[in-house]
C-alpha cells in the first residue's frame, strides 16, 4: 500500500502528460486524494488490503507517522473536492492549470514520503522535494507579489534545508561506529551516542527543518508564501506541509531523550515556540491582509505544537491533538479565505464588508473556522491548549503558563477584530458594485463544513480506537 500511494500520482503525472486532456486535472487529483485516503485509514485500523510484497526498508508505518498521514489524507481529500470548483472559475490556460496538477501531485508525493520516510537522509530528501514542488505552486498566479515571495520561499527554505544537512552530517559524527539513519537504529544506539555532537546537530536541525515548520525566528518566508499561494494550496501549506516538517523533528527528539540530552532540547523547543508566539501577537495586530493574517496564525500554532512538545508526557499528548485539530480548521479557514477572495476580488481586510450579506454560507464558514482556531469549545484545540496550561501548571510553570495566555489572548483579539469587521460590518456603496455575484459550486462549502464538524466533534467524543492512536504515538515523549 505504501507503493501505491508513492507510485500512484508519477503514473498519474504520466498519464496527464501523455493525453493532456482539461478533464484529467481535477480526476487525477480526486483519484489520488481518495487513494490516499483509503489506503491512510486502512495503516490506521491495521488492515492490507493488497497483497504483501517485499517492503522497503526506507518507507514504513509507524505508531506515529500513521496518524500525520491520516490527517494529511483527511485535508488532502478536502482540498481535492474544493478544487473542483476552484478551477472552474479559475480563468488560466489548460497547459497552466495541466502545471498546476503536475506540481500539486508531485508536492503531495513529497510530502507523503517525508511522513512516511523510516530513514532520515530520506526524509530530508522528501522535504528537500515539498520545496521545488510548491514553489511553482506559490508562483502560480505570477504576479509581482507572487514571484517575489516564491524567492523568499525558495532562499529561506534552502538556506534552512542546507543546516538541516549539516546538522544530519552531525548526527552520524555523534553515531559513532552505529553510522546510520534509519531512526529505529538510532532509537536503539541513542543511549551510546557522543552527547556533543548530538547536541550541536539538533541545534542544526531544529533551525533547518525549523524553517519549513515555520517557527519564528526562521518563518520569514511563510506570511508571504501562504497569502500569495493559491487557496488549497495555501490549505495544504498549513495544515499538511508544516505537520511534515514537525515530524521530522518530532523524531529527532526522541533520539535526544532517549540519549538524556532531553533537558537541552526542550529549552531550545520552548524558546522557539514562545518566539512564534510572540512574533504572531506582534504582527497579527494590527495586519490588513486576511491571508497574511491566517499564515501568521499557522507561525502561533506551530509554536504551541513546539511548547506541548517540549512539556512532554500530556503536553506532548496535547500536541498531536492540536496537529490535528489545526490542520482541519486551518484548511477550513484558507479554503473559505479563497471564497472570499474570489467574492470581493482583494485580500485587504477593509476592502471586505458584510461578508454574510453578500455570501451567508461563506460568511458562517468564516465565523466557525474563527470559532475553532481560537479554541472556543467545543472546539478540539480547546482540549489541546487545555491541557497543554494544566501541564504547565503540574509542572510549576507558572510564569510561562500566565506568558502562553496573554499571548494568545492578543492574537485572538487581533483576528477576532478582522473577523467580525468582515463578516458584520456593513457594505459600503463604493465597493459593492465589485463584489461578485457569481453562484459558487457546493464543492467550494462541502468540504470546510465536513473538517470543522470533524474537529468540533473531537472536541467533544475522541473514539476509543483514534484515542489508542494517539497514546501509542506519544511513547517515548
């Protein structure tokens, strides 16, 4: 099953070149995402259904990538079905939306293989694969704005992938005669390893890999890319591509406790993780570009998925709680921000005035998606961040506990402000003769009201089995 959701979107990409037919477009990338899907949940309730051949000792399933690629699948299937009605209204030429496909498979085909990579040379290889992919994707409106921020992406990204290499080139010096990648072998040989060099390639590797994650202070690239990008791929920017990059470092933790240099790495993770805080309460404030204002919200929850891990034990719980959580509403809300760009026709939070008037289903979705990423219950994230502050409190992390609440409370008043101006606030006479009346397709709703009551039922009843999941993948943290 493995093969199958590698090989799939290359046979696809193939078949797409040969024929080059307009319909292949969103047919490929449907098939893809209900493969993905399927084959994603069957890894989750440990079934095969294909039969077995010999594996691949640089790919498996694991108690934890299992559930990343359950989330990544979950959004993907999502964008998938929206995108059927983005590009019926998306006015480009058949050879740019035929690139467009190429790209949007080949940065799913990345990332799965980041996630379900058992090597990490292979991993970073994969992420390596997520930035030549969704720059082309970033560009693809190629406008001023666009372009430049596609560079930004790529410089920062490479810079950020080069220390990653450093930092992997570290680990093996640290390995000593162990001289391996694969983490199950690191997981075993930790314990032996050369405490300095171990040190000093997470260093590396949290500011490299850091980067695609977009903690502050290397998220320089992320605001930009996330706002210039198209909307589902903004979507999976957000809620797929940094959940990819969290993984990698998620496991390279496990390495660092299972050596006891935990203490030196959870400092570094903490640090990084109220640095993106900050920097989001910061800029969030006073923005004025809705999809700026989404990419800084990414940048705050990635932080808070750096802080529960870095607390361990519950809060390492409450983190994965929160990856998936995020990534739903997060997908939710980037989609819809792609309805509202398409209405109103600008991405200046002024400029869009009586949201619900003008588009009520639009306009809901945008309030919900509001309602769930500031955690108001009973969305999911507010049994994340819950516990994330009662850890800290069993922990007498007082001072931090009362830093982590101011600063989000900050940010949910600034998005909370541009969001009700928007979808409340009355239209002005100058701006509504350009306000689009185009009718949308239900594929442009369907899928954000599917994640959000997903994520709104989590946090009300987690089944016993999506439960055991969880648990089996915070051993060790």
């Amino acid at each position: 099953m493995i093969n199958l959701i590698l090989l799939f979107p290359l046979l696809a990409c193939l078949i797409l070149f040969i024929f080059k037919k307009k319909f292949l477009n969103n047919l490929l990338i449907c098939s893809y995402a209900v493969i993905h899907f399927l084959v994603s949940l069957a890894f989750c309730c440990g079934r095969d259904f294909l039969p077995m051949v010999h594996p691949c000792r640089f790919f498996a399933v694991d108690n934890t990538n299992k559930i990343f690629l359950m989330v990544m699948s979950v959004v993907f299937l999502a964008v998938a079905i929206y995108n059927i009605g983005y590009l019926k209204i998306e006015k480009s030429l058949t050879r740019k939306l035929r690139h467009y496909t190429y790209m949007l498979l080949f940065f799913v085909f990345s990332m799965t293989g980041a996630i379900l990579s058992s090597n990490l040379g292979i991993a970073w290889v994969f992420i390596e694969g997520t930035t030549l992919a969704s720059a082309y994707l970033i560009y693809f409106h190629k406008t001023k704005h666009s372009i430049e921020a596609a560079w930004k992406y790529v410089f920062i990204c490479s810079i950020g992938i080069a220390l990653a290499f450093v930092g992997i080139i570290l680990l093996t010096v640290a390995t000593g005669d162990a001289n391996t990648l694969f983490y199950g072998e690191l997981f075993n040989n930790a314990a032996d390893f050369n405490h300095f060099w171990l040190k000093l390639s997470f260093v590396f590797i949290l500011f490299g890999i850091g980067t695609k994650m977009g903690l502050a202070p290397v998220h320089f690239w992320l605001p930009d890319a996330h706002s210039e990008a198209p909307s589902p791929i903004s979507a999976l920017l957000s809620a797929t591509l940094l959940n990819s990059a969290f993984l990698m470092i998620l496991n390279v933790f496990k390495i660092m406790i299972i050596a006891g240099c935990d203490s030196y790495a959870r400092i570094m993770l903490l640090t990084m993780g109220f640095l993106s805080l900050f920097v989001t309460a910061v800029f969030v404030y006073h923005i004025n570009n809705y999809k700026r204002m989404l990419a800084y919200s990414s940048i705050e929850n990635m932080g808070i998925l750096a802080i529960g891990t870095a607390l361990g034990g519950i809060g390492a719980l409450a983190a994965i709680i929160h990856m998936t959580g995020h990534s739903l509403i997060k997908a939710s809300f980037f989609l819809t921000s792609g309805n509202i760009l398409e209405r109103y026709g600008t991405k200046k939070i002024k400029s869009v005035n009586g949201l619900l008037k003008n588009d009520r289903k639009t306009g809901w979705l945008w309030i919900a998606s509001f309602l769930g990423i500031a955690a108001f219950p009973p969305s999911v994230l507010f049994i994340s961040e819950f516990l994330i502050v009662k850890t800290m409190f069993i922990k007498n992390h007082n001072v931090l506990c009362a830093l982590f609440l101011l600063l989000l409370t900050i940010v949910l008043y600034g998005i909370g402000k541009a969001v009700i101006k928007m979808a409340f606030s009355p239209v002005k006479e100058d701006n509504e003769q350009n306000i689009s009346k185009d009718k949308f397709s239900w594929t442009m709703y369907a899928p954000q009201i599917v994640m959000l009551v997903i994520a709104f039922i989590l946090g009300i009843y987690m089944p016993a089995d999506w439960t055991v999941l969880l648990l089996d993948s915070i051993r060790g943290l």
